[in-house]
C-alpha cells in the first residue's frame, strides 16, 4: 500500500492506487455506465443545443471551411490548403521540461457537447503513485458545468427565463439565449484565471488603450484588476493568461519596415520558457489551458513563436481569420474596437430608421483586397451609398453613420474592422464584406438576426441587397442592434455582460472543449 493522500470526498470508495479492484470497480465502472447513458439519451436528440450554440461550427463569414475539416484542425491533422496564405505552422520544439507531455490524443468517451463533438483528451504526465487531486477537483467541476449548460438547452422550452438583477438575455439575437445565460451565470459562480506574474511592462502586462488596438490593452488591464475571476493560487486556475503585448513588441523591439518578427516571437518563445520552467502547468497540458490575446494584424504569426501555442493553445485574436490557421472550435474572435478617448458618450446612440435618410455609408482608405472592389462599384455613383475614400472637409464620420440605416465594414489589410463595433455603437446596422472572417461572440450571438453579410463578389448587388430588406424588418435589426450593444461596450471597471466579460465567457466556452486527464 503507497503512501498517497487520502481520496477527495467526491470519490468516497476510492482508497489508494494499491486497490486496483476498487478503483475498477468503484470509478471506472460508474464512469463508463454513465458515458454510455449520456450517449444513448444524446443519440436521441435530434436537436441537441450545440447544434445551434456551437463551438466548433460558428458562422464563418465568406468561408468554406466544413464542420469536419474544423474539427480535423483541433486534432492536428491539419489541411495544408488552410495555410496557403500564411505559411506552415512553426515546428519550434517546446520548453525544456523534466516530464514531456505526449501528443494529444482526441477521443469521444463522453460526447457532451454536440453529437458530433470530439471532446479532446490531454494526458498529463504526473510522478507514478501520485494523484493531482486539484485537477481531479477542477475537472470534476467542469464536468459537472457541460452537464448543467447541456440541461439549459433540453429544457429552455419549458421554464421561464433565469432570473438576474442586471440582464436577461432574450430574443433571436441569440442562437440559445437561454443556454448563454445558464453558461454565463455557471462561469461567474466556477471560472477562474491565473496570470502569470512574470514579465515587465511595457512589453507584459501592458498594452494600448487609446487606438485602434485598445482590445487588446483594456483586456489586459482589466484581467490584471480583477479580483473575481482572476486568482491567485495557480492550482486553483481553470485557465492560464499569458499577459504578453504583440502591440507593443511591434513598436518597441520591431525594426521598421524590417517584415523581420523574429524578435517578438523570439521574445514570447523565451517568457513561455520560463514559466515552463517555474510552473508545471504549461508542460501538464501543452498549453491547452493557456490564452494569449493580440489585437495587432501579426497576433497569428506572433503565435508561431511555438507550435503548441499556435495548435494547442487558445488564442483570442482580432484577426481571425479562417485561412491564416483561426480555429473556430478553440480561438476566440476579439472585436477589434478603436478607442481614441476614455468618454464614450459621442460613440453610443443614434436616430430611428426614419431620420435616417442615407441607405449605406463607408469612409476608409484603399487598401487590402476587398476595399478596392468596394470603392470601384460604388465611389461616387450613388447618393444612396455614399461611399468614399476620403470624407469631405467638415464631414462627420460619426454624424453619417448616424444618418445612415446600413454601415458598410469591408475587410482591410486583414479581415476584422473597427467599424462593426462603431456601427453598433450608433445603432446602425453592420455590413460586412469579408473573406473567412469569424465574427466575434458568434458562439453566441446570431448575427443574421441584427447585421448583413455580403461576400465581396455581391458587391456590385450591395443596393439590391439592401433595398430588399423591408422597413417592418429593418426596424426589427435596429432593435436588436441596440440590444446586444451592451455586449460590445468598453466599461473601467467592466461591467457585466459588457466586452470584457464576453471575451472571458468565449475562452470559458473553449475551455469546456477541453479534459486534462492523468496519464497512468
């Protein structure tokens, strides 16, 4: 008999790894009757919520990438078309550890998520004879969360919406809103986050806040000042913040006009050294449990620094892109939202549809590969969509997209733009025109419920697209528009539901996607 610690109360018949019986009979046992329950009652469902409130299927704007090919990237298989843009995944070999991980192996034991949801397995190597009763502990609590959000769905139909003092998510901007509220109200009671320590500003724990970047700043210091979600203690962590800036590595340690990141990535390479070094958890999962977050257009190249944190890790990234390696089923789309001033008072609000005399409305340089299109079909040519290059002198851009029922948001130099977020801001309804692009909160949000998606050959049909969407329905979008508008606004401190907390509940999703297990 070893000398292991006593069991944790949940498991009250299991004594010891010297009892090989009882662990058959008491753990593994239970665990596959229930699995196959879970299976039996899941094969049934004809409907089962993830189908709608989907991890690993959001609506990918102008993609073409299937469900199956999604799910064959989170297993590593990866289709070398999916990086024919952007170059091969790094094969940079991980942190020097005492006790490597091996490769992730999916497997489908307990299919909790959607029926065809490969939940992923990460093996943990640990000391022979030991138990990891704070992972046990945590993975016991997730479980049990899938369990509850899983409930939420079969039963939305028959219950009343979930009481809460400052929201009750309803409607069809939702794809389950139901479900969204039981899974957020479960991530503020369960979720919390580590951020490692290490590092100094400006280049960690720091980041921009006043520009077109500030995503990735506020992230920043709001997860550094947050006192309920973020912890202390690491073994109490469900997940892992690696507080790193790629904005400020690109203007402090960058050679200009260089296209050389090696710097930065050389940089990310060696903080993930350390903490893996300092920190068994980076090595117990691969970076599975771990999140970086960039705002900044070379976010997904900076993430090559290491092939785990590039294929294993979450990354919440503003370009999120589908064709430069974005995985919907585990990467996070951050909305890219320019801040230029702490008052956002003259950034929310606008008229109804019926002072709002324009049909459509972009202002925006020529550059990337869908502006181009955007300005040659309609710069000038009609006053029903305005579309310029540059606005004229003492022009508004504000005051017009105020004036305007549809706010055009082309993709630029990459596939995300500020102006979904400012359009939703004013009240106006966003167009995008874009490539692959996986709009943000779209685990949660139906953005065909309040915005229009146009690939960028309909562009020359923008009109006829438009003018075919009736007032009563126009009038419905703008509503809802208005809605979810609370889940796009920047709050110091963050306020409930609002962008930082959506952010958070998008990595606590991904995080469900995930079981570390102890590898025996």
């Amino acid at each position: 008999m070893d000398s292991s610690p006593p069991p944790p109360p949940p498991l009250p018949c299991f004594h010891g790894y010297g009892r090989r019986w009882s662990v058959l009979l008491c753990v593994l046992v239970p665990m596959v009757l229930v699995s196959l329950v879970l299976f039996a009652v899941e094969s049934k469902s004809s409907a089962f919520w993830f189908s709608s409130y989907s991890l690993s299927s959001p609506p990918v704007h102008g993609g073409d990438m299937s469900g199956e090919e999604v799910l064959e990237h989170r297993r590593g298989v990866v289709a070398q078309s999916h990086f024919n843009h952007s170059g091969h995944v790094s094969h940079v070999s991980p942190p020097p550890a005492a006790a490597p991980s091996p490769a992730p192996e999916p497997v489908s034991p307990l299919p909790l998520l959607l029926p065809s949801f490969l939940l992923v397995d990460i093996h943990s190597w640990k000391p022979a004879r030991r138990r990891d009763t704070n992972l046990e502990r945590l993975e016991l609590g997730l479980m049990r969360a899938r369990a509850a959000i899983k409930e939420a769905f079969q039963n939305h139909s028959n219950v009343s919406p979930l009481f809460d003092k400052d929201y009750v998510p309803q409607g069809p901007s939702y794809r389950d809103a139901y479900a969204f509220h039981r899974s957020y109200l479960v991530m503020e009671k369960l979720f919390k986050i580590y951020v490692y320590e290490e590092g100094e500003p400006p280049l960690f724990h720091d980041g921009p806040c006043r520009s077109i970047y500030s995503s990735e700043g506020r992230f920043i210091h709001g997860i550094d000042m947050d006192t309920w979600f973020r912890t202390r203690d690491p073994d109490l962590a469900h997940v892992f913040f690696l507080p790193f800036s790629v904005v400020k590595m690109v203007k402090l340690i960058y050679e200009p006009k260089s296209f050389d990141i090696s710097p930065i990535t050389r940089t990310i390479a060696d903080y993930i050294s350390v903490i893996a070094e300092r920190y068994p958890y980076w090595n117990r999962s691969r970076g599975a449990d771990h999140f970086m977050l960039s705002c900044h257009d070379w976010g997904p190249q900076a993430s090559k620094a290491l092939s785990h944190l590039y294929g294993d890790s979450i990354r919440v990234l503003c370009n999120a892109n589908t064709s430069e390696g974005f995985n919907p089923l585990k990467d996070v789309s951050l909305p890219e939202i320019n801040l230029k001033t702490d008052v956002m008072a003259d950034m929310m609000g606008g008229p109804s549809a019926s002072r709002r005399p324009v049909l459509a409305f972009f202002a925006g340089g020529d550059h990337g590969p869908v502006r181009p299109l955007l300005l040659q079909a309609w710069k000038g040519r009609d006053p029903d969509v305005q579309v310029h290059e540059y606005l004229p002198r003492g022009v508004s851009y504000y005051a017009m997209m105020r004036r305007s029922r549809f706010c055009l948001c082309p993709s630029g130099y990459e596939v995300a733009s500020p102006r979904v977020v400012e359009a939703i801001y004013l009240g106006c309804v966003p167009v995008t025109i874009s490539h692959r692009y996986v709009l943000p909160f779209s685990d949660v949000l139906n953005w065909k419920a309040f915005s229009v998606q146009v690939p960028p050959e309909d562009i020359p049909d923008l009109k006829r697209i438009l003018t075919a969407i009736s007032p009563r329905q126009y009038i419905r979008m703008q509503r809802r528009v208005r809605m979810v508008r609370r889940h796009f606004e920047v709050n110091n401190p963050p306020r409930r539901f609002d962008v930082f907390h959506m952010i958070l509940h998008s990595v606590w999703l991904r995080r469900l996607n995930v079981r570390l297990l102890r590898h025996e």
